[in-house]
C-alpha cells in the first residue's frame, strides 16, 4: 500500500513540474480549453434567451372564442372551467359584452362620429374568452374541443383561422431554434475537442524522449501516462475557474443590456442560483477535455 502511494505522490508531483516547467505552453492549451468551455457554456445563455423570447411571443399569441350575445353567466362559469381544466391550456380571460364596449369607448373617444353610431346601435359587441395555450402547437386541440355539440350554443365563433398563421410560424420557428441548439451544440463540442486535442498534443510533443527514456527503463504505461493525466486535470481545473471567472465578468456587463431587449432573461440572476451547478460542469468539460485529450495524444502519437 505504501508503495502506491508513493507511485501516485510521484506522479502528481511529476505532473506539477510538468504543468510548471512549461508554464507559456501551458498557457497557450488553457487559453484554447477557455475558449472551447466558454463557448460550450455561452449556448446555455443562448438556449435561456431563446426560451425567453419564445415566451415572450407565446404570451402575445392567444385565441379569441366570442360568445353569443344572450349567453348566461352560467354557461360562461361552464366553459370557462371547462378550459381552465384542460392540459394544453394555460389561461383563460374572460371579458364582458359591457366590459369590451368600455374598452372600445375609452380607445375611441376621439371619433364623435363613432361614438355618436355607438350610441344608436346600443352595444354590438360580444363577450369573449381569451384563451392562452401552453404551447403554440396545441391551439388546434383547443379549437377541436370546443367544436363538441354542448358548446355549439354558447360559442358563436372562434378567430383561430385570422390567427392560424402566425400560430404556425412561431410553431415551426420554436421547433426549428430547439434542433438548431441541439445541432449548433454538438458541432461546438466537436471543434471545441477537436481543437483542445491538437493543442495538447503539441505540449505532449515535447516529451517525446523523456517517454521514450522512461520506456527503456521499463516504466509502466499507467506510470508514463499518469504525469500527463495529471497535468491535463490541472489545465482543465484551471480552465474551468478562469470560465467561470470571463462568464461572471461578461454576464455582470451584458446582463442588463440583455434583459432590456428580452425582458424576463436574467442571465445574471441565473448564473448566480446555479453557480455551484454551471461550475460543476465546466469544471467536467475541463477536465474531460484535458485528462482524457492528454491520454488519448500520448497514446496515439507518442506511440506510448
């Protein structure tokens, strides 16, 4: 036991004088992993924008049902519970004939001629039922289930087919962001290897004839590798923190000018609740792309 951790304390400390005695190159490896990780972790940021902003435009989409002008209370207290109970249905508003007339009033109190048609006709205006969906994808489920019979005497009608199109267009344009993350992520995480990897096989390129000294004398491969392991975990770690450092620095700047254009996305706020959680994983990506960067360069082109 003795002898394993004297094995593994050199190693460590092989691995540190490594880190130390190539301090600029070093530098260089963190500043690429800074990059790969930073860029990694800003697509978080842009997801949260993303969802927002989607949000944001699904809050202003609704469906508008206009009841018939003799309905009941009763029969509005009906539907509107029986909406408020459906799954793809969010919120429901209801505004009153009297209430739609004020509205109308107070917004056109400018026009006399308007006002005065107003005060002939009495009130043609119909009370109505905004109705907010979860997701732009299922206002047609909440068209379909207010086509049933029971309904057919309450509702006159349903200003889905005005609104149809834009409901389908913001349909098709969150399902499009959501597949461009995923698509945009992956392809990042492949460069950001790709890069990390070349970097660190440069470094690794330097002790090519120490590896091939201690091969001679019978090192283990565990033994030859462990150093460099060691020195990739450090440059990952060190990675990580610098991250977390330029992400705080940059979101403390743009944050608020951020928020301005997309209310509701504070990126700030965010990042400070999942610190531990954001840290955790760039800390993983660091040491994923060192560690594991720094075995995989001196297996394959160090012939070790």
């Amino acid at each position: 036991m003795s002898i394993f951790y004297l094995t593994f304390g050199r190693i460590l400390k092989s691995g540190w004088n490594n880190f130390l005695r190539n301090r600029w190159l070093a530098l260089a490896t963190i500043s690429v992993m800074v990059l790969a990780i930073f860029f990694m972790t800003g697509l978080i940021f842009v997801n949260l924008i993303g969802k927002t902003l989607l949000v944001n435009l699904q809050n202003k989409v609704d469906i508008s049902v206009y009841l018939k002008q003799d309905v009941s209370e009763q029969d509005v207290s009906i539907i509107r519970s029986d909406l408020t109970f459906l799954n793809e249905v969010k919120d429901v508003n209801y505004i009153s004939a009297d209430e739609a007339l004020a509205s109308f009033k107070a917004k056109h109190q400018d026009n006399a001629v308007l006002m005065e048609s107003l005060q002939e006709l009495g009130n043609p205006l119909l009370p109505v039922l905004n109705v907010e969906a979860q997701e732009a994808s299922q206002y047609e489920a909440i068209v379909n289930f207010l086509g049933q019979d029971k309904y057919q005497k309450i509702v006159d009608k349903i200003n889905y087919q005005q609104t149809k199109p834009l409901i389908d267009r913001l349909s098709s344009f969150t399902n499009k962001v959501s597949r461009g993350g995923l698509i945009i992520s992956i392809i990042l995480a492949l460069v950001a290897g790709l890069v990390t990897f070349n970097t660190i096989r440069l470094a690794m390129y330097n002790f090519r004839h120490e590896v091939s000294v201690m091969r001679l004398v019978g090192a283990s491969n565990w033994y030859i590798r462990g150093p460099f392991l060691v020195e990739g975990i450090i440059y990952g770690v060190i990675a990580a923190v610098s991250t977390t450092t330029l992400l705080f620095i940059s979101l403390y700047f743009l944050s608020p000018k951020i928020n301005s254009l997309v209310p509701g996305s504070d990126l700030l706020g965010w990042f400070k609740v999942n610190f531990f959680s954001l840290l955790f994983f760039q800390t993983g990506a660091g040491i994923l792309l060192g560690g594991v960067g720094s075995l995989v360069a001196i297996r394959k082109y160090l012939k070790v």
